[in-house]
C-alpha cells in the first residue's frame, strides 16, 4: 500500500497515540519522515481546543473553544473556532516540502488529521490530493467515522485502490 489511513470508532480511541509511536520508530530507524498531528489542549482538566504540531516541532493553535456571541470567526465546529490562518502557515509549507522533493526516495508524510477543522481550508485539500498523487510519498495519517454529511475529501480518500484503512477501537 502507498496510502495507509487509520479510521477511530470514536473520539478520544488513541489515534493521536498510535500516530506519535509509528513517528517515533521510523524516525529512530532513519526513515525520512515529515508532518504533523493535532494534539488537545487542556485546561484546568477541560478540553479548550486543538494545537497543530509539526514533526519538526513547531506548533500553533487549530482551534479554541469561543462563545458564538463573542467570536467573529467564520469557521466553526461546534463550540471550536478554528485558525485557519495558524493552520496553514505550519502545515502548508511542510506539505510543499514533502511534495517538492525528489521521487528517487521513499519519503513518509504523516497527515493526522484530515476532518472538517482541517477541511476548511481549500489549500490544504489542494496540498492533501497533491502529496497522495506523489509517487515517492507514503502518507500515513487518521481520517473520521463516516456520518452526517460525507466530507468529500475524506471519501475521496477511503475509495483510493491504494489506501488501506485500519478500523482504530
């Protein structure tokens, strides 16, 4: 497979987890490997958003819980707001890098998550078709449950002949 997609039954199952250690082992082993994750962020032991953070260590919010009367914010899930632009400045330049380099490499691209904060942004749906066209590129990354309206990206990828989806409980 060049494509290998990890499918959480429900939030909170480890994915994020399961992501880190799969980073961890092919970086130790030498593997070239870049990309990102979203980790919460908690306060006082309540969830208050998500961080964007790249594997070279960068980080920068995703979203943070707002007040639909007090926000402005355009783009929303739920009670989150979401920071497109923090967004796309860490993850956009890493994704160029990726799908910049040459093909004589086997290079891993690590994408958790793709869902409908990260769905926001056009660029990085652009990015996402770009780096799994890439043939020197495998892409290992979490996308959601199918329910509610389908998100076409995400379906997109589920049907690829060369994706291999893992059910994560």
């Amino acid at each position: 497979w060049s494509v290998l997609f990890f499918l959480p039954y429900f939030l909170g199952v480890g994915k994020t987890t399961l992501i880190q250690k799969v980073t961890q082992a092919l970086k130790s082993s030498g593997v070239p490997i870049d990309g990102f994750y979203t980790e919460e962020v908690r306060e006082g032991g309540r969830r208050t958003g998500f961080d964007v953070v790249t594997l070279s260590g960068n980080r920068g919010p995703l979203s943070r819980v707002s007040s639909n009367s007090t926000s402005r914010c355009e783009y929303r899930v739920g009670q989150y707001a979401v920071d497109l632009v923090s967004f796309e400045q860490l993850v956009l330049p890493m994704l160029r890098n990726v799908n910049h380099g040459g093909d004589t490499e086997k290079r891993i691209c690590v994408i958790d998550e793709i869902g409908k904060m990260e769905l926001f942004s056009q660029a990085f749906i652009q990015a996402v078709r770009q780096t799994l066209a890439g043939s020197g590129t495998v892409v290992i990354g979490t996308i959601p449950i199918p329910k509610g309206k389908p998100l076409d990206l995400v379906e997109e990828i589920r049907s690829r002949k060369d994706v291999k989806v893992f059910n994560v409980s």
